[in-house]
C-alpha cells in the first residue's frame, strides 16, 4: 500500500516536470520561429545608414553614393511586447563600406542596437527608435515600416 502511495507521487511529478518542459520549448520555439532574420535586421540598419546619410549629405554637401553592409553578428536578440505587439531588441556589429565619387571608406566592427516589431497579422515588420522622454513618462517609439 505505502509502495503504490510512492510510485503515484514520482508519476505525477514526472509528468509535472515533463510538461514543464514541453511548455518552455514551446515558447521559446514560438519566439525563435517568428524572430527577425538576417535579412531584416540588414535592411533595418540600412534604413538608418540611409537616413543618416542622407542628413550628411545636406548639412556637409558630401556626395555619397552608396554603402554596402558586409559581416553582419547578431549578437543577442531578446523577445518582449511594446504596446501589446512582438518585439525583438537585437544587437550585435557590422561592417559597412560606403562608396565616395573617388574612392571607399569601411568601417568594421561598428555596433548595432535595434528594436524591430511583428505586427498583428504576423506579415510585415516595423523598425522601432525610442524617442527621449523624461523619466516620469512612458516610453514612446518612433515606428517605420520595413516591410
């Protein structure tokens, strides 16, 4: 009797323990599924060198013509929600050589730190940039669409 007692124990926290672990795989399986791809995490820093070039342009008169993005490491990549959607916080280097009227110009290692979010329909993706705020308020994000 005491025997049977035992062995229903160690079967039902067997089970809990196996069903604890089903349960973590398949929420980090669902996170690493729907996380941003190489490709995407490029464009979105391309976005922002875009950008950034383009302000150089006006203000210095320079004449770039281009960049191209080389040796990409993601580093880390964390899930979290930003106004009740999937967002990823990705982090990591690149190289990026940017093209001059008269020669080249790389810069190799140069860190990367970018928020990217799911939208509800799971179809596109939206480049965030938090927006200075005091520290009294909620964050706020500035939203761009990649694709």
């Amino acid at each position: 009797m005491y025997f049977g007692k035992k062995l229903k124990v160690v079967a039902v926290t067997v089970r809990s323990i196996i069903i604890l672990i089903l349960v973590g795989l398949l929420v980090g399986c669902t996170s690493t599924v729907l996380a941003p791809t190489r490709q995407l995490v490029q464009k979105a820093i391309a976005f922002e060198l875009q950008q950034t070039q383009q302000q150089l342009n006006q203000q210095l008169d320079l004449d770039f013509r281009g960049f191209k993005i080389n040796h990409l490491s993601i580093t880390e990549q964390k899930p979290l929600t930003v106004q009740s959607l999937l967002t990823f916080h990705v982090q990591g280097t690149y190289d990026v050589t940017f093209k001059l009227p008269k020669r080249s110009l790389t810069r190799r290692q140069k860190p990367f730190d970018i928020y990217l979010q799911l939208q509800n329909e799971a179809k596109t993706w939206r480049l965030l940039r938090p927006e200075s705020s005091s520290k009294d308020t909620k964050q706020t994000w500035r939203s761009y669409l990649l694709y």
